[in-house]
C-alpha cells in the first residue's frame, strides 16, 4: 500500500468521524440535562455509551451532514451549536420535572418538614425535601410507564431533520425557552396552591390563637397539627399526581414544537 493510497483512506475515515460527530454531540448534550437519563445514579461513562450507542443507531436514518471541518472555525461554531440546541432539548424536556420539583419544595416548607434542612444543612438529610422525592419517585415511575425514554429519543432524532446541523440558533427557540420557564413557576403555583392555602390557614389559625393566649405553646401544637394537614392535602393531590403530568407533558411538547421550527408529529 503506497502512501498516498494510505492517506486517501485516512481522509475517508475523518469524514466518516466528522459525520458521526454532530449527532453525538448533540445527543450527549440532551442526555446531560434530559429526565431519568441525567440522574447521578447514570455514571457518565454509562450515558457517554448510550450517546455513542444512539448516535450510530441513528445515523443511517439521519439526513446528510454539511461537510464541515471540525477543526476549523466554522466547525467550531457548528458544535457550539449542536451542544446549545441538546442543552435547549434537555431543558425542555425537564421542565415538567421542574414543575414537581417547585411543588414539592412549596408544601414541604408549609408543612415545616424541611425545618431540618434549613436549620441545619450542614448535617441535613438531604439536599432536597422527602416531599419532592416521594413526587420524583412517582414521576419517574409514570415516565417510564409511558415511553417517556423513548419519546426523548424520537424528539432528539427529528430535531436532526427539522433543525439541521449548520442552520443556526434562530430567536423563536429561545422565546418559547422563556415562556416555558415562565410557565413552569406558574403551573407549580397552580398545583401547589390548594395546599399551600390549607397549611397557610392552620398556621394563621395558630396565630391567632396564640395571640388570644400566649401561654400556649404553639411549636408544640402546631406543627404536628401542619405536618398531619400537609399529608391530608398530599393524599389528595397524588392520585392526581400522573394526570397532571400527562397535562403537562403535552403543554411542554407544544412548547418544543415551537422550539422547533417543522414543529412535531404526534
């Protein structure tokens, strides 16, 4: 084999790679922020397998790649580009999550069951409320019943044909970035509201009372009365925990058809 035969495959092999390069860095990037598949107990040679896993079951069906280098500059700002616009889809796809999240932060904090966290975070629990686990246990479980791992995927493979790699981040995308982060503090108030009102009653209840008799103890009383109302509130809220999610689901995928410029079928 001559050298200039050796250095004709050598290429080939390097546009092989640069073709390969744009889906995996944008599905790595989605990984990296998408629900179930950005949780500390994936390791991250574990989701680099399964970024490098899709990216080849994906590629044949994936349309053609401009030939960009990817050492030059112009390849420098397309991969800029793939990791903003997986960031941008992960994001998305978390803002349901986030909605939960919110959530369950606003009733444990009424309930005082994140008293401990606050008064003491250096020896605390957790870094997050047993509220907002018990919603993440459950959600995770209603994702998963619901094909949610494979609709992640299916969303990040038709970005590929309604945003090709090269065309550019356009200002749309991220308008409807921020009314989704706008929309996610609203629809957590919206859940968590009823609960919040409950619990906002007894301790306004207690106040009063304490202001009438000062001699009661109102920690004593009130607290366990908080905590026994908040799970009343809870047990009324969680068989209605997977509707809302699906709700909400389907808000946030009109939320990536605007993201996306084709919009999404299905």
């Amino acid at each position: 084999m001559n050298s200039g035969q050796a250095l004709f495959e050598a290429s080939q092999w390097l546009l092989a790679l640069q073709l390969f390069w744009w889906p995996f860095v944008r599905i790595m990037a989605a990984l990296s922020i998408a629900p179930l598949f950005a949780q500390r107990s994936l390791p991250v040679r574990a989701r680099l397998l399964l970024a490098l896993v899709l990216t080849v079951a994906l590629l044949p069906t994936l349309p053609p790649a401009p030939e960009i280098d990817v050492l030059s500059p112009a390849g420098a700002l397309a991969t800029i580009e793939q990791i903003l616009f997986g960031l941008l889809l992960g994001l998305m796809l978390q803002l349901a999550f986030a909605v939960f999240t919110i959530t369950g932060e606003l009733i444990s904090t009424q309930m005082g069951m994140g008293m401990a966290r606050y008064n003491d975070p250096v020896n605390g629990v957790s870094s997050t409320s047993i509220v907002y686990q018990v919603f993440f246990i459950l959600l995770m479980l209603v994702f998963v019943a619901l094909d949610g791992h494979l609709l992640v995927v299916s969303i990040l493979h038709k970005s590929f044909t309604l945003w090709p790699v090269g065309s550019g981040l356009h200002y749309f995308g991220f308008q409807a970035f921020v009314h989704a982060m706008a929309w996610v503090l609203a629809a957590a108030l919206l859940i968590a509201l009823p609960a919040v009102f409950c619990l906002f009653l007894v301790q306004f209840c207690f106040g009063l009372l304490n202001r009438i008799s000062p001699a009661m103890n109102l920690f004593s009383l009130g607290f366990p009365l908080a905590i026994l109302v908040g799970l009343l509130c809870l047990k009324l809220l969680v068989p209605h925990l997977p509707e809302n999610y699906l709700n909400l689901s389907r808000q946030l995928l009109d939320n990536l058809a605007i993201l996306l410029p084709g919009g999404l079928d299905g």
